[in-house]
C-alpha cells in the first residue's frame, strides 16, 4: 500500500450547499458540519457530532432529501494540496473542506482520477485497514461553487476559464464505500 496522508477533517452536509433556482442559484457552505468520526457505509456517511448523536449526510440514502438517489456518490474525498492551489486562485475565504468533502487528507501535491481510479482505502494508525473506498468519478465543478469562490456573478469567458481549472479532481472525487467502517481525523488514506 502506498500512503497518501492522514485525514486532517472529517465533515458532513446538513443540507444542500446550493440554494435558489436556475440559473440564480447560490453557493453556502453553512450547512457543512466537522465532525469527530464518520461511519462511512455503501449507502453514505454518518457523522458523530460530539459524542452524542450520529448525524445523517445528505447524500446518505437515507436523508430525507438525499442527493443520492442512485448510491453512487455518497461519500467524496479531498486533499489538502488542492486547497492549497484553489486558495492561490481564489483567496483565503477557500478554508480547507468548503468544497464539501466528507474526509480530507493531507496530500503534498495534487491527485488525479487516473492515480486514484484502482480505489483508496482508509487504514488507523496501526495501518490496520478500516474501510475501502471506490473512486467513482471526480467532482465536476458546478457555476454557484465557482461565482461563490470568485465573490458573485462573472462573464462567461471568465466563469469558463475557472470551471476549467476546477475540474480534473480539483474539487475532490465521489466514491462508493464496498464496505461499512468508522473513520476518525489522524486516520490515513492510501492507495492498495
């Protein structure tokens, strides 16, 4: 197994982070919520806030206003490297997790689908093995993510060329978990 780095946050989605109608629809990271563990299942992720509660992610199957239908993406990776380039790009107000991945981790440079398309899996620090993850598909940006990240609405032209930078895993990638498995911050993805 080769190392990529340990998971520096996990987080959930309360709700939506997209709010509004087309093609006026804005961009809030407000729903996003770090949390101290993540219960990582085929059909999504559930996160422990505090100790007290596991708290549904809303692309669990099972939230009442799921963006996961299909099963296919309820769980999304990102790294730390990338943050660091959009944060170049875009400014500070691009803090670590505001794209809405469930885990990030430390990475030293950025990471492309074709490195990550054979799976990653989650190992303690013991590297003991916790949970498999298969890489789906990257996450495409989307137009209210982009104006948000620039500070409101731009030209097409302009709105293009950064959609274009955003893509190719910039924003992170959807998997499927093949198993079920509880992951903590200090845990560490790898490559199998």
């Amino acid at each position: 197994m080769r190392d990529v780095g340990a998971i520096v946050r996990l987080q959930i989605q309360r709700s939506s982070l997209k709010t509004g109608e087309k093609p006026h629809r804005r961009y809030d990271p407000a729903p996003l919520l770090s949390v101290e563990r993540l219960a990582v299942t085929p059909d999504g992720v559930l996160g422990l806030s505090d100790g007290d509660a596991w708290l549904v992610d809303v692309h669990h199957r099972a939230h009442p206003q799921t963006k996961n239908e299909d099963g296919l993406h309820g769980v999304s990776v990102g790294f730390t490297a990338h943050y660091d380039a959009m944060r170049a790009r875009f400014g500070d107000h691009l803090t670590p997790g505001c794209a809405g991945e469930n885990l990030l981790a430390v990475a030293a440079r950025r990471l492309g689908y074709d490195e990550l398309a054979g799976g990653i899996a989650v190992v303690d620090r013991d590297g003991r093995e916790l949970v498999r993850l298969q890489v789906l598909q990257v996450a495409h940006p989307c137009r209210p993510f982009t104006g948000w990240a620039l500070g409101g609405t731009v030209e097409a032209q302009v709105l293009k060329e950064h959609l274009q930078f955003l893509d190719d895993g910039m924003r992170g990638f959807y998997c499927r978990a093949t198993g079920t498995g509880i992951v903590a911050v200090g845990d560490r993805l790898v490559l199998p």
